[in-house]
C-alpha cells in the first residue's frame, strides 16, 4: 500500500519544528553536518559523481534543474576528483543564486567570479547547438 508520510513532513508546521531542531543541532557545541562530503565519508570517485549527478537534477528550480543536469551529464565523467570537490562546493550555493551567476544576471562572489567552472557553466548555457529544453535521461 502507498503510504504518503512525505506529505506532511512538507507540511509547514513541520517545515518549521524541522529547522528549529536543525537550529538547536547546529548551535550546540557539535555542530551537525548536513552535507555529505569526501573527507567524511571517503566516498569513491563513481559514488561521487552519481550523487553530484542527482544533486544537480534534483535542485528544487527548474531553471537551475535543467542548467545543472545537462551540465553534469557532459562534465562530471570528463572531472578530476579536484573538480569534483569543487562542484561539491559550488551546489552548496542556493539555487537562485547559481542561476543568476550563470546568466550573469548578478556578480558572483570573489570565490566563484574567476573559477573555470563558472566558465563552463557559462559557456555551456550559451552553446547554441545545445538547446536545454530537458533534463537528459539517466540511463
């Protein structure tokens, strides 16, 4: 039987009573990590691009969603492990702001205004020939 236990945790109420929880996690003198990095997990280098592959289809934005996707789908079998740590990295921003550096709409910060991914995220959203219209097919 279908159970949908996923819609009330989407709930505002419970939106909120999570983020406190998370709040009071991180103010204490541990503080909690909520994302999954090499160093802590010491994940392979396919684990790791398989989960930056899902992270960037599954951002929330559908802009951002489909830039994201079909950029990973190209580039993340091509990067190094450095690489990989970066764009690690660069998905920490949120969704917005990663669209707006990308389409130039805003400066990036000093860290990202000069990085050669913010290069290739670019050029990769101006590429005519490549008409982003869909996310690309997982398999």
């Amino acid at each position: 039987m279908f159970r949908v236990s996923w819609y009330y945790s989407l709930h505002p109420k419970h939106v909120e009573l999570q983020r406190r929880y998370l709040h009071c996690q991180s103010s204490s003198e541990e503080t909690t990590s909520l994302t999954l990095s090499t160093e802590d997990h010491k994940e392979s280098i396919e684990r790791m691009r398989a989960r930056l592959l899902y992270q960037s289809r599954k951002r929330g934005i559908l802009e951002t969603d489909l830039i994201l996707s079909t950029f990973a789908k190209k580039y993340l079998p091509l990067f190094t492990k450095k690489e990989l740590e970066t764009y690690d990295e660069f998905l920490q921003e949120s969704d917005w702001e990663i669209y707006s550096w990308v389409i130039q709409k805003t400066d990036a910060p000093e860290k990202w205004h000069k990085s050669n991914l913010l290069v290739m995220l670019r050029e990769h959203c101006r590429d005519k020939r490549n008409s982003i219209q869909k996310m690309p097919e997982l398999f």
